[in-house]
C-alpha cells in the first residue's frame, strides 16, 4: 500500500503560445546562474575583478553542454543509431541526456580559452567556481525528475517517486535517483567552500576536491539506477569512470599541496580601466607618443635658445684675439723705442 510518494509532473513542457517552456531547460539554466553568482563572489573574495567569472563562463557553457551531450551520446550510441532508431534524436538536448563527464572535460577546454584571452590561470579561476558548479548539477539534476527519467531500483519508501506509464518506462515507484544526487551535490558544495576556508585550497585543488568528493557520490548512486548502460566486468560504465576519475582527483590534490602549496596571491593582473588609474594598452601608446612629441619641442626649444648664445661666445674670442694681439705689440713697439731714445740722450 502506497503511504506517501514523490509525484512526477504530468509532462516536462508548457507552451506559451508556441514557445514551448520545458522544464528539463530551465532547470539547466538556472544552475547556470546559480553557479556563476556563486564563482563571482568567491572570484572578487580572492582578488579577482567582477564580471571575469561571467565572461569566461561565455565560453565554458556552450562547450559544456556539447561536451555533455556528446558523452551521452558516445556512451549510450544504441538508443540513437540502434535499430529502430533515429539519429536526428541525438540533437534532441531537451530531452534528457547531458553527461557530466563530458561537460566537464569539454567545458574546462572553453574555460581555458577564456582565461587565456583574460591572462589569469585557469586553476584559481576553476577553485572559485568548483562549489557553483555542484549546486548547478543539483538544480540540473530536477530536469531529470521533469522527464521522469533515471530513477533507481522499485521501492515502496516514502520518499519514492512514482513514474507514469510509458513506452520505454513501467509504472511503479521508485528510488528518486535524481533526488539522492542533487541533495549530494548540495553537500559536496557545503564540503568545498568549508574546506576552502579551513585550508586556504589553491593552484586547482578546491575544484579537485569537488571532482573527488562528487565521484564517491556518483559511484553509490550509479549502482541504484536501472537505466540502459554498459555494463564492464559487471559494474555500469559511468562507475568505471567515477572510479578513475577519482583516483587522478586524489592524486592531483597530493602532488599539488607538495609542489605547489598555498594559495595564489594574485589571481588576475591588472588590466585596462577596471584596475583604477591604469591605462590601457592603446591608451598608453597614445600617452607615450605624445610624451615624445612634447620632449621633441622642448629639446628645439631649448636648443633654439641657447644657440645664438652659443656663436656669440665661440665668435667673441675669434674678434677679441687678433685685436688684444696688435694691441700688445703696438705697447711694446712703443715700449722698445721710448728705451732707445733714452739711451741716445745719454751717449
């Protein structure tokens, strides 16, 4: 007898008109958001400027999501290119079916194209943005309770969720999969920012500690689902890669705090206006060539003065000498034939 139980929407969109509003996006978008106010305010707690985290997030979010989707797609190619299939569904997003692995791998590649064009390292930037993206995966998570998809085993507990009948799904209710990881990923995000505080994590290792703390999770609740997967020596493939996962996490946080320990001093160099008195590059050109104009006239200035000054003096002794000269040996001329006079009066 069925006490209590999770209900699941009758449908994952509402059309406004014809704009369809589907709950699986919205969730996305407002982990979107979520994680960004958070990387932001944890950024210019570090040193950073505002608005850096958003700006780079412009690059990280579209390779997230096709890194996600492609993962998905990758991992579970039979329900797209199957028999019976169709292969236009794999461009089908607002459906279900975003990897985190994915978009994970594919979205660091996006923030590393973003940092670059910001000149900061993406390890600090990847540490202030780390508890973000585990609160957007646990708001990301309810789109899946939306399409009522990857849910666990039956069970009559009390916080079971009840699917509906479908084609590809058995009515009944279930372990809400979907709820155990959002409430993991809460307390993964909680885990990080304390841990943050209590230890100064630098150089990438807050973000490794998302990654770790996040697969411990994702293996237990990976065992529960009873989706469609591959399965390797009888465990499911994405426990495989929490597994792995894991263990490089693990080992980047050990090496990191040995060759590298601390926290950055500085996250993000000053550039253009947002750094106070600082000019920018074009700014700066445009100053350095008027200092030089500026210096050039008053070098013509000074040598303009000074020049006539200069032949007068180099000129004076040239017209003072010959005369000092004749003037001398008129006086001792005169000099020598005052002497013989007198000498010819004594004779």
């Amino acid at each position: 007898m069925e006490l209590a139980y999770i209900p699941s929407p009758s449908t994952g969109v509402i059309h406004l008109g014809p704009i369809p509003l589907r709950g699986y996006a919205f969730c996305i978008i407002i982990g979107v958001f979520v994680a960004v106010w958070l990387g932001n305010r944890r950024w210019i707690a570090r040193g950073g400027k505002p608005g850096t985290v958003a700006d780079i997030a412009v690059w990280a979010v579209p390779f997230g999501l096709v890194g996600g989707r492609l993962y998905h797609v990758i991992t579970d190619y039979q329900l797209y290119f199957g028999e019976g299939r169709n292969w236009v569904d794999a461009f089908k997003i607002w459906e279900g079916g975003l990897g985190i692995w994915g978009a994970i791998a594919l979205g660091a590649v996006g923030a590393w194209i973003g940092c670059r064009l910001r000149g900061i390292p993406l390890p600090a930037w990847a540490d202030a943005l780390a508890p973000g993206i585990a609160l957007a995966q646990a708001f990301g998570r309810w789109g899946n309770w939306f399409n009522q998809e990857l849910y666990g085993r039956a069970t009559d507990l009390p916080w079971a969720v009840k699917i509906s009948e479908a084609p590809n799904r058995v009515a009944g209710t279930y372990h809400p999969t979907f709820l155990y990881e959002s409430l993991w990923c809460v307390g993964v995000a909680v885990l990080v920012i304390w841990a943050d505080r209590r230890f100064k994590l630098g150089h990438g290792r807050a973000f490794a500690l998302y990654v770790a703390a996040y697969c411990v999770g994702r293996s237990w609740i990976e065992y529960m689902r009873v989706d469609e997967a591959h399965h390797i020596l009888g465990l499911r493939l994405n426990v495989w890669t929490s597994i792995v996962v894991f263990l490089l996490a693990v080992i980047y946080l050990v090496l990191s705090a040995k060759l590298r320990p601390g926290r950055e001093e500085i996250v993000e160099p000053d550039r253009g206006p947002a750094a106070g008195d600082a000019k920018t590059p074009i700014d700066a050109a445009d100053a350095d060539v008027k200092d030089a104009d500026a210096t050039d006239a008053e070098a013509k200035s000074v040598a303009g003065d000074k020049t006539p000054s200069l032949v007068k003096a180099e000129d004076a002794p040239r017209d003072t000498e010959p005369k000092d000269a004749e003037r001398a040996d008129a006086e001792s001329a005169s000099g020598t034939a005052s002497e013989t006079a007198s000498e010819a009066k004594k004779v």
